[in-house]
C-alpha cells in the first residue's frame, strides 16, 4: 500500500469524524447549507473509496470530485442565502446553481486541462466564498473561528496542491494532510457554533 493510500484513508477517516460532528446540527435545523455540507461530505468519501478500491477508474473519481465541489460551492451559497434577511435573499434555486456543470461535464471529461481547470476554479471559489463568509461571520458574531481556520488551512492547501515547485507526490501528500486538518477545523466549528447558537 502507498503513502497516498494511507492517506485516503486518514482522509476517510476525518470525513466519518466530519460527518459525525456535523449530524446532529443538520437534522436540528435542516439548512441547505448543512445537508449539502452533509452531500458534499458522502460524495468526497465515495471519491476516496474508489480510489482506494481501483485508481484506474479516473472518469468516476471526476464525476465524483465535480459532485463534490459541486455540492460544497452550493452550500456555500447556501450559507450566504440563510445569512440575509428574508427581503434581501435571492431566490432559493440559485443556491444549485453550481449544479449546472453536470450537464456540460461530459463534454470535456476527457481533455485533462479543462477538467484541471474547471476544478481548480470550483476549489478557488469554494475557498475564497468560504473566507468571505466565516470572515464576515467572525468579525460580526465572533464564533466562526474554526470555520476561519478551516477555510485558511483549505486556502494553503490548495496553493500546495496548485501553485508550490514540489515533487508532484509530495505537493500532494502535503495537500491532502492540509485537507485533513481543515475538514476536521470546519466541522468542529459548525458543531460548536451551532451548539452555541441553538
């Protein structure tokens, strides 16, 4: 078994811990934000299952990975939709918007520059929307610190994973552990915050 297996595990392992955490403030309050945390969540454990299982099958692991990210930009905009007042919200079906790409996918599934890109953007946007919100959220109710933490540690590994001169396996193996530590930072900042709040 490799490094990088053992990795997915540890990484499988963190998003069981993730889910946990996260379970019970979803089924209290039922936001969109929470359940496609939750979807994002089952969808990133399934990407990491088959890869443990037969690395060979690179169309479903991007299928897998699009849903993800997918899932994880709409909670996002889950999260921004719930923070404003009912008169200033937009329309609740814009939330799925990022779903829009499922249709187009099969298009370029096989050309790997576009596939990078597209999910180089969505990993982007996820981390930049995330530091906007649980920023914004720190600095007006001062309890999203987790999630800020989270959000930074996700931020370092996706310049590690993207931008970093390193070994192509190393630039990875740092990533993924990077990726670890902020699922594990995000969920323990929604328990506490919700546990908080409610």
């Amino acid at each position: 078994m490799t490094i990088l297996s053992w990795i997915s595990i540890f990484s499988l392992i963190s998003v069981f811990v993730g889910l946990a955490l996260i379970s019970r403030p979803t089924k209290r309050e039922k936001s969109a934000y929470l359940i496609l945390l939750n979807v994002a969540m089952i969808f990133y454990i399934a990407n990491n299952t088959i890869y443990l299982v037969d690395s060979d099958l690179v169309d479903v692991i991007k299928w897998l990975k699009l849903i993800t990210l997918s899932s994880l930009l709409s909670a996002l905009f889950g999260l921004i939709h719930e923070s404003k007042p009912i008169f200033a919200r937009f329309p609740a079906f814009l939330i799925y918007l990022p779903f829009i790409t499922l249709f187009f996918f099969p298009l370029i599934i096989d050309k790997n520059i576009l596939t990078d890109l597209l999910f180089g953007t969505f990993q982007g946007g996820c981390i930049v929307v995330a530091l906007m919100i649980y920023g914004i959220h720190q600095l007006k109710l001062g309890t999203h610190i987790w999630m800020l933490l989270g959000a930074v540690t996700f931020m370092v590994a996706f310049i590690t994973d993207w931008f970093l001169p390193l070994e192509s396996e190393t630039s990875l193996l740092l990533a993924k552990v990077l990726v670890i530590a902020g699922i594990i930072q995000v969920s323990y900042g929604i328990n506490r915050t919700h546990k908080t709040i409610t």
